[in-house]
C-alpha cells in the first residue's frame, strides 16, 4: 500500500479521528457507532460538526445489494459527506425513474458510453437550434430574438462571437468551443440530472444491473482508473473501483466537461473517510504487507 493513494487531493484533515478511542450511540437508531452510523449515514456525537460537507452538481442514487457488509461498504461514505445529495436504497428498492432521459446509470455495458461520448452526443443534438439560431441572426443582421430576452445568452455570444460565425458559415456541430460556453446556460444545460450507482461486488451485481427499472436508463462508462481500495475482489483487475471512488472520479470527469471554472479539489473531501480508513489499515497491516486481500492482486 502507498504511502500516499492520492497526493494530489484537498482534503480536510483528519487527524481528529485518531483521537476517538470509544463508540457512540446514533442518535437516530440507538446502535453503537465509531465514526458514523452506517445504517442512518449520519454522523456519531464525536464526528458531528467536525466532518466535511461535500456539495455535488447532481443527485446521485446508490443502489446496495443486501449482502454487501454495510459496515465495509464505501457507499456509506457519499451518504455521509454529502447528504443533501446521496440517496443510498438497498435492492430491491429502487426509486422510480418517470423520465429515463434525465438519468444515466455508472455501469459498462454494450451499449455503454463515455461521459464525454454522452456529451458530445448531447452537444451536437442541441447544437442544431444554436446553429439555426445563429445563421438567422447572420442574415437578418440582428440578434436572435432569444438573446434579446437572455442576458445570459447575448453574453455568451458577445464574448463567443468567433465561434458564432463559424457554426453560421458551416454549421458545424462540431464547434466545441461555442459549446463550451453555452453549456453553462440554463436552456442548454445537459439532460441528465441524476446518477446512479451500483454497490455491489461483480460476483453479485447482474440482478441488479438486469434489473427491468433500470434498463431503460443510459449507461456510462468511466475511464480506466486504478482502484486503491485495500478489498481487493479475488480474480478481478485493479481497475474495479470502489463505489466511492468511482462517484468521485465520476464528479470530477463531470466538472471537466461541463463547468466553465477549472477543478480547484471541490470533491477531493468525498474521499475523507476512504484515505483515514486507507491510512489506519495501511498501519495496521505493516504497510500492507499483512494484508491478504492486497497482496493476492500485487
């Protein structure tokens, strides 16, 4: 195990945690807790005000499988760091989706996409009003009636103009830069709204992939990243990412794509409690070295 798994985050300390010797009663449920309540995903008396609070850009559901170990599971951390936006149902609950289009589901498959495909996908089937909507305005010498009523959007062109007579010329809707700022826009924002994430290990997650309430929702897959979770599952490469890792490389790949500012660490504190728990198992087990889990997959 490294020293460090991600040196590069903005993470709130958390030395404070190494000061809890003792557990707590949750205040909700009565259970004896250390850090937080993992059945309530809320915080213990020790940890209450002192935890992080994650603010994400959309809703994220996370569906657990009932034999996952709650206490083990990493879905609880998203639930904890950032309650006004995780919800965590255990299968066979599953909130109803009345509109598919404004969900997509963290889960590769045939028919999966990259975020970024997704976008791209997005960009160009709404590229085709804005490219109208530009070369009217080309030749009739005057703003689109749209812009004279959206602050917003008159901006957008003034400080776009370039890329606005590129997609007049050609209507090219491939003009990513003209996108890139009329993304930002609330007409042009993308349709997706939530996101959903299977907690599941890979031996148990085709019923609830296969599930008929979820097969209508577009599935996205992440990029290859390497995971730094100390529970390795047996025969499976490194690339399989815990559930809290794979909602914070999701949030990141997110804001790359679609916030105008640059990642300034924003969602580095959802991994708050994996790198102390990283930190304390890494002591625990000699750097590693003990643990059996690890070392299969090294």
């Amino acid at each position: 195990m490294e020293e460090q798994p991600f040196p590069e985050l903005k993470l709130t300390p958390f030395d404070f945690l190494d000061d809890i010797t003792a557990r707590s009663t949750c205040q909700k449920c009565g259970k004896s807790r250390k850090y937080y309540c993992y059945t309530c995903y809320k915080p213990t008396l020790d940890t209450q005000g002192k935890l992080p609070h994650v603010k994400l850009p959309i809703k994220v559901d996370i569906i657990k499988h009932p034999c996952e170990v709650t206490g083990k599971s990493t879905s609880g951390h998203a639930a904890v760091l950032a309650p006004d936006d995780v919800t965590v149902y255990t299968y066979p609950i599953i909130p109803d989706y009345p509109d598919p289009t404004k969900v997509v589901l963290v889960f590769p498959g045939e028919n999966s996409l990259t975020l970024e495909e997704y976008m791209r996908q997005y960009c160009e089937q709404t590229s085709n009003d804005v490219a109208g909507t530009c070369r009217v305005s080309e030749q009739s010498e005057e703003r689109p009636t749209s812009a004279k009523t959206d602050p917003e959007l008159s901006v957008a062109l003034d400080e776009g103009s370039s890329h606005k007579r590129n997609i007049s010329s050609t209507g090219d809707t491939k003009d990513y830069q003209c996108m890139k700022r009329l993304k930002q826009l609330p007409k042009y924002k993308y349709r997706f709204e939530r996101v959903v994430f299977i907690d599941s290990t890979w031996h148990q997650v085709n019923k609830i992939s296969s599930d008929e309430r979820l097969r209508g929702l577009q599935r996205i897959e992440l990029k290859s990243r390497e995971t730094k979770f100390w529970r390795h599952q047996k025969d499976k490469p490194r690339t399989y990412l815990a559930t809290i890792e794979a909602i914070y490389y999701f949030m990141c790949d997110y804001h790359e794509l679609v916030t105008p500012t640059d990642y300034q660490g924003e969602y580095d504190d959802l991994l708050f409690l994996f790198c102390f728990m990283y930190q304390k198992i890494r002591h625990l087990f000699d750097g590693g070295k003990r643990l059996k889990a690890y070392n299969e997959q090294t």
